[in-house]
C-alpha cells in the first residue's frame, strides 16, 4: 500500500514520527523508494520494529516529504553540491578520482557522477571505480539517461539495478524509465530542457519525474536557461505539478580552455537536509527544499512563509502554506557563511518600474540590471514571481533580507530570482548573464494526490 495511506490508516501521528527512525542492515531504499510499502513493513513500522524496506531511511524524512509538511524549524543545514558532471567513463577528460578531487577542494558537501548510458551500454562502471570515494562529500549514485529525445539525471543513495533504465533507453520510453528509477529507489529529473546545442527534452513530462534542471552550465547561453525556467518549469507549475527545480553544472573538463569556462558548482544546488547523509540529501530534492546559485561561494537566495501567523517564518521553500488574504512571507539573501547579516534598506520597485520590467520579455535581465554596476549601493535587484509573474522587487546591497504580504489562494505559488553582477571576467559574464540566484516555490494549499 503507499505509505501515505498506510499512515493515516494506521493513525501514526507525525509527532510520534518524529521519534522513530528505523535502519536496517537489509534492503535497500531512498526517499524515491519509500512511496510504496508492503502491509508487512507498514506493521513493523507502527510497532517501531527494524524495517528492511526502509535502510537508513529517517521515517521523519519520507513521511514529511510525502505528506507535504513542512520540516520542523531548525532542524536541518544547508548543504552544497552539484548534480551533474562528466568523467572519461563518458565524454570527460578526468577520472572520477579526479573529478572528486576538486569537488573536495571547492568543499562541496554533496556531488554526483552522471556518466552517459549509452557510452558504458548501460552498466554504469563508474559507480565501482577504486576513485569514485569520499571521506569529505557524500557521493551520490548517479548516470545520465541520454537518449535522442531528451537526457535525465537519475541519482540514488546506493548503487542499483540499472538495466530496467536501459531498457526504457533503447525503447525511448521517458515515463518507464521514471518509473525504473523510482523502483530503485532513485529520483529522475529531466536536463536541460530548452537547450539547443545539444538535446531539449521532446517527451512528454512523465507523471513520476521529481526535478528538472532549469539551470544548466552558464545561465544565458548556449542552455536558454531563462526559457527552462520561464517556460517549462513554470508551465507545469501552474498545471499543479509540485516539480523541483535544480542546477547542474554538466562539468566536462578539468583540463585545457574548456574548463575555464565550464566549471564545476557553476551552479551550485543548494539542499535544506535534515542529515549530511545521501539519503537525507534526497529527500530535500524530492521536498523541493532546493535554491540554486551561480557559484559554490555566491550569495543564497531563500524564501519562506509565516503560515500560522505567529512570526516566524517556518514554512519553507517546497512547503505549503493554507490560503490567507494576507501571507506573510520572507525573502532573505544570505552569505555563504549561513549568517544573514543587515543591508542597507532595500528599495522596492513601484508599479510603473515593475512593469516595465515584466513587459522587456526574455530580455528581463538585461532591463533588470541597468545601471546596476554604476550604483554600488543598489547592486542587486530580487523578485519575486507569483504564478510566474512579477510580482514584487527590490533593489538591495548584499546580505539582508525583506518582509511582504500578498493574498494567497489554493493552487498559487511565489518563488524568487536574484540578478546582479556576477564575481568573473567580462567574456564570462556575458555567457553567465546576471543571474546570481533561484529558489524553489512556497506553494499554497494541499498538493493533488
């Protein structure tokens, strides 16, 4: 049976979740896996007995994640990582030992290594190379589903049984090879959806995919990302889809003039997890507790709601808060130190500014940072989007944060942007855009089952 009608079946209170956490020496699962639990496991998980279907896996963690809840304040770090990268399983020019090596020396928390399938038939034989190890990141399991009409990143905790992938491969079957990696307990997020150098995504959106990478390498070109965001992930948000959104930096080369401007952590998915473990990494993904900035050491952008209307601002990116004529919600940049530090008072944007930046189109970034490196005191402009329109900026400084309120009806979402100069060299800079950051939505009301 799922686990979401298992507990409200059985009455499992998610107060008493909080206090269980079963691991076993058995199985395998991730947070991808634990949507469907046999009646067996069901009763051992209402007896707190070891559950073998759920190894390593916080019954908080899932149940949380499935149930849509939102994890309880302050429990959880920010970790970083990036999500997509190549070695010379593939079309890299490193070994995995070396590709792990500068994911260390950025000081990622997590990393994985998406070879291509079909340059291994397959097998993915980089999951078991004497380099693929870690003492300093937690390494995720992970290859791309590299297919003519479109690519995927699939990433679980553990290695697993990739032929059923390799099957719905050969048969161009998007939605069976979701489904494959669910049963392996592993997520699937579809890459690069709107680049045109190399392969957009031309299936169908499967019901089962978990993430699509809006931010692939640089932000303005050659992977149209603004359109990835703008238009794809956008359009199936406001279908109702609850789909994360993540960055990659599809890391090629560590060596010669490609690597100065593919790098690696450019951009950098940051992770609300409960855990500094793999599986706890996942479930952050598939929660959509995610932002995305240009760099491993570039400002954070977040954004959270005060749903119960007690101050605090507790509900999360990937959360939900209940309909209200007046939301309260926050929106924070903050230093890679985890410290939100004072700025100068922001200054929000009037209705006419607003509109013309709305009506500038997909040059949006471009209208958005005039002038901006000419005033030092207002180096950043931050939006936030209702439903996928404008709806609120400010010009701001640095570090700080800023409070609003907007109505809020059942289905709506609010995510955020931030454009600004980013930390490189001119050449770079035009490739890269303005971009500096992207959070996941805060959602209101309940998620269609």
């Amino acid at each position: 049976m799922r686990l979401i009608e298992a507990v409200l079946k059985n009455h499992i209170c998610p107060k008493r979740l909080k206090m269980v956490r079963i691991n076993s020496t058995e199985g395998k699962a991730t947070p991808g896996a634990v949507n469907n639990i046999e009646p067996n496991a069901m009763k051992n998980l209402t007896h707190h007995k070891r559950c073998p279907k759920l190894e390593g896996c916080s019954i908080l963690l899932a149940c949380l994640v499935l149930l849509n809840l939102p994890f309880p304040a302050g429990a959880g770090q920010w970790l970083r990582g990036d999500l997509h990268s190549h070695s010379t399983y593939s079309d890299g020019d490193s070994p995995p030992a070396d590709v792990v090596a500068e994911a260390e020396r950025l000081g990622l928390d997590f990393f994985a290594l998406t070879d291509h399938d079909g340059s291994m038939a397959g097998v993915p034989l980089h999951w078991s190379d004497p380099g693929y190890v870690s003492d300093e990141v937690v390494l995720l399991y992970g290859m791309e589903w590299t297919t003519a009409l479109g690519h995927a990143n699939v990433w679980a905790a553990a290695p697993f049984d990739y032929s059923p992938l390799w099957a719905a491969h050969k048969s161009r079957d998007a939605a069976a090879a979701a489904l494959a990696a669910h049963d392996a307990g592993a997520l699937f997020s579809i890459n690069h959806p709107q680049e045109f150098l190399v392969c957009p995504w031309n299936y169908p959106v499967p019901s089962e995919a978990d993430c699509v990478e809006i931010w692939n390498a640089m932000y303005s070109l050659p992977g149209m990302n603004r359109m990835a965001a703008h238009m794809f992930w956008d359009d199936l948000l406001l279908q109702g889809r609850r789909i994360t959104a993540v960055g990659g930096s599809d890391t090629h080369h560590l060596k010669k003039w490609m690597s100065l401007i593919y790098d690696m952590a450019m951009p950098t998915t940051w992770v609300w997890a409960q855990e500094r473990t793999a599986e706890a990494i996942l479930a952050g993904i598939k929660g959509g507790r995610v932002t995305i900035s240009y760099a491993s050491d570039a400002l954070r952008l977040e954004l959270a709601a005060d749903a119960d209307a007690d101050g605090g601002f507790e509900t999360m990116m990937g959360d939900a808060a209940p309909e209200s004529t007046e939301l309260s919600l926050q929106l924070s940049i903050t230093e890679t130190g985890n410290e939100i530090r004072g700025a100068s008072a922001p200054r929000e944007l009037g209705t006419d500014e607003l509109k013309t930046l709305q009506a500038s189109g997909m040059s949006f970034q471009n209208a958005a940072n005039k002038n901006t490196a000419a005033q030092l005191s207002e180096r950043y402009l931050a939006c936030v989007y209702k439903n996928g329109k404008l709806y609120k900026a400010w010009r701001m400084n640095g570090a700080g944060s800023v409070e609003f309120s907007a109505p809020a009806r059942e289905g709506d979402y609010f995510r955020a942007e931030l454009f600004g100069l980013p930390r490189m060299p001119l050449p770079l800079r035009l490739l890269y855009g303005y971009m500096i950051a992207i959070t996941n939505p805060v959602y209101i009301g309940a998620a269609e089952q």
